[in-house]
C-alpha cells in the first residue's frame, strides 16, 4: 500500500515539474529579423522587418512592439557636425502574424512582420559622407525590438515575459535584388561595376542610366559601397518596373557604377573643361553591352554627374544613342563648342531640372545649352521646368503642413516617378522615351 501511495506521489512529483517547465519555456522568446530596404524619391528606406521566434505567438497588434534604430549620424545642431552612433525611434506601422516570407497567416505563428514608416527624414540605413560625398551603408546599423510598456504577448496562452531579439539583421533584402550584378574590365584597365535587369522576352531596347556622384563608389575603407547604393541612392528601381516597362514595352535596363566620380579629370578632382576620365572605358562597356544584349534602340539618361556624363556622351558619340534625358546635368555651357551641340541638335533630348538647383545652376548649365538649341531648329527638343521639387504624392508633409519640399537639385524625383511633363509638348518624359524607340 505504501509503495502504491510512494508511486502515487511521485506522478503528481513529474506531472508539475513537466508543467512548470513547459510553461517557464514558453515565458522566454527569442528571434532574429531579416530586414528589408525600399527605394524612395529621397533614397533609402528600411521599411519592413520578418521576426522569427523560438516559439509561436498567439496575436500580435501595432501596439504590441517598439523598434529603435542605431546608427551612425550627424549632429546638425553642433557648429562641427560630430558623426555620432545615435538612437531614434521608429514608427510601427503595421504589425500581423506572418509565415518566414512576411505573407500573413491567420493562426499563432514563429513568425512576425512589421511595417516601419519612411520618410524623407526617418529609417535612412545610409550615411552620406560628408568627407567622402558618398552614400555608404551606415555601420553600426542595428533595430531593437522590445515588447511595448504595457503590451501583453502570449504563446499557447501563456503570457510572455522574457523577450529578446537580435539587434543586428541576420538577412537583408532590398528593392534592388530585381537586378543582377555584375563587373566589367575596360581595355584600358579601367574597373566597373554594373547591375542589369533584363525583362521577360526579346526586346531590342537598352535604357542606361547614369547615377550622380554620391551614388559612386568609395575608397577602400572609407565605408560600405555595392552596387544597391547606385541603385538605391536615386530611385532606379522603377526602371524595372511593371509601369515603365509597360509604357517603353520591355527594355533591358543597364546601370554602371562610376569608381570615383563621372566628373574626374583624372586627378580626383572635378573637371574644368568637361573631360573626364571615364569616357572612353564607359563607352566601350556600353558598346559592348549593346552588342551582348543585341539593343538597336538605346536611350541614355542621368542625373547630375550622371548629366554631365550623359551629355558628354551623347555629343561624342551620338551614333550610339537614340535619344537621351540629361537631368539637372552638370555639363557647363562654357565647355561645349557649336560643333559639339551641332552633334546632337537632331537628337531628341528631354531637359528636365528645377529653377531652384543650387548645386548645379540652370543659367551655367541647361538654360544656355537649351537657347542654343534651340536657335539651332532642334527638331525634338522637349523640356521640364520646375520652379521647386516637391513632393507630387500626398505621403509626405513639412513641419508647416505643405508638401514635403526638397531641394532643387533633385530633380531626378519627377523623372522616377514620371511627373515630368513637357512643358511645351504634354507629354510625361517615359511617354516620351517610348515614342523614341516605337
């Protein structure tokens, strides 16, 4: 009888022991994130996060976590803008129980997707350097996600108490993974790296485009660089999108990275009479990419050095092109003979570029060239003539309210998102880039 009632106990001994340890198993949570970079008009953005838990949680609300971000930035408000590792707050946006590759599910899941806002001012993964002036992936670059002061999270019913997640990304994602990557050897020993994206079936389209300066490589230790800045850094990313390649009808998309800048004169300096360095090797690995891809139809655009290159280009070799977008380009009047612009005054070229361009001023640069065609009967010349660049969405707002204002030189920002209207002609400038090539 005392054996039974010895055996009696020592089952009632277990069966607590196995619960207490289930449940102070599920009162502890660990993850990791993997994290995903959008491309926005003002560049980068880390928008999105996919949790993954040692357990599955029961729900989850935009309540339930909070998500700090740490990394380096300037302080704008001392006289020597320190570069400092800070933290900021980011806004949860949206928060659902997800599988691995953040497509929501409806039951308890392992799994966690959170929406983060961007803005032109918030969730930047990039630093600008300012010694450099190049865009590189910031370092340190970590999220902390903690549970809400507050908030409750439960896993089988049980509440959670212990909560931990890895503050640095275990995988990231961007909007650029549409290209691929790859380099290139000029004859000249020059060294490019360039990304591509090639639609579904034949086409015989290129589009090239030209980035500006920040978006070109870096020295070796001065920071991160890869070819998702170039892409990332101005808003290339719609160039493989649903929208433009339905408007030009499929084009291959061809993007190189300048090592330096598209403006060297081969001292490291900016150029002073238009020359540059990079001239020859970026045209023979355009031509040779033309050739690789079998495009008859080329069309070339750029922005800022991107201009300038664009310009340089087109008015030295403008066989090779069939049209061409120079962007609040740099290339300045002063450099450019009438030889040089009787070059291309048949070519169909779409100016575009904001009064308000400090960085690159119009009366030094596109409002003389474009006079000058102009007086030259150019046959295709089309413009797009802002006063200020400034936000077309409705998404983002200024401290007073009114669409979020940036500064003049970016221009690009119509270009990307097709808001750039002739001014004479009614027509978008993708609009037009199609018509080139039909």
């Amino acid at each position: 009888m005392k054996l039974v009632k010895a055996g009696a106990v020592m089952a009632v001994v277990l069966a607590y022991t196995g619960c207490a340890t289930v449940k102070n198993d599920a009162l502890s949570v660990k993850g990791t994130y993997s994290m995903h970079v959008g491309g926005y008009d003002w560049g980068s953005g880390t928008d999105r996060i996919t949790i993954s838990l040692t357990r599955p949680v029961d729900a989850v609300t935009e309540d339930t976590f909070t998500v700090v971000e740490t990394k380096k930035a300037y302080d704008l408000t001392q006289k020597t803008f320190p570069l400092t590792v800070r933290d900021f707050s980011r806004t949860v946006t949206q928060t659902y129980l997800s599988d691995a590759a953040g497509a929501v599910t409806s039951g308890p899941s392992k799994y966690v997707t959170l929406y983060l806002r961007c803005t032109p001012e918030e969730g930047s993964p990039f630093l600008y350097q300012f010694d450099t002036a190049k865009n590189v992936w910031d370092d340190p670059y970590e999220l902390t996600v903690s549970l809400k002061s507050g908030a409750e999270l439960t896993s089988g019913g049980v509440p959670v108490t212990s909560f931990a997640i890895d503050k640095k990304y275990a995988r990231k994602t961007t909007d650029a993974d549409v290209f691929a990557f790859h380099t290139f050897a000029a004859s000249n020993g020059e060294k490019y790296k360039y990304a591509d994206y090639k639609p579904s079936g034949k086409t015989d389209k290129l589009v090239v485009w030209l980035h500006g300066a920040g978006e070109g490589g870096v020295p070796e230790g001065t920071g991160i660089s890869d070819m998702a800045i170039t892409l990332l850094g101005n808003k290339v990313v719609p160039l493989a999108g649903k929208e433009f390649q339905s408007i030009v009808g499929g084009a291959v998309v061809l993007v190189p990275q300048c090592p330096t800048m598209w403006m060297d004169d081969g001292s490291g300096n900016y150029t002073k009479d238009g020359t540059s360095k990079y001239t020859a090797s970026l045209e023979e690995l355009i031509e040779w990419y033309i050739k690789k891809s079998g495009a008859s139809k080329v069309l070339l655009a750029g922005c800022s050095n991107g201009g300038f290159m664009t310009m340089n280009l087109i008015m030295r070799y403008p066989h090779v092109y069939t049209a061409a977008v120079p962007i609040c380009e740099a290339y300045n009047n002063a450099w450019i003979t009438d030889e040089m612009l009787g070059n291309i005054k048949d070519k169909p070229l779409f100016f575009i570029y904001s009064s308000d361009d400090t960085v690159v001023p119009p009366s030094d640069n596109e409002i003389p060239v474009i006079a000058r065609l102009r007086s030259m009967q150019a046959p295709n010349l089309h413009t797009h003539v802002s006063e200020h660049v400034t936000d077309l969405s409705g998404l983002y707002k200024g401290q007073d309210g009114n669409p979020y204002q940036y500064m003049g030189h970016w221009s690009w920002i119509y270009f990307f998102n097709n808001q750039a209207d002739s001014d004479d002609g009614n027509i978008t400038v993708w609009d037009w880039m199609s018509a080139q090539v039909k």
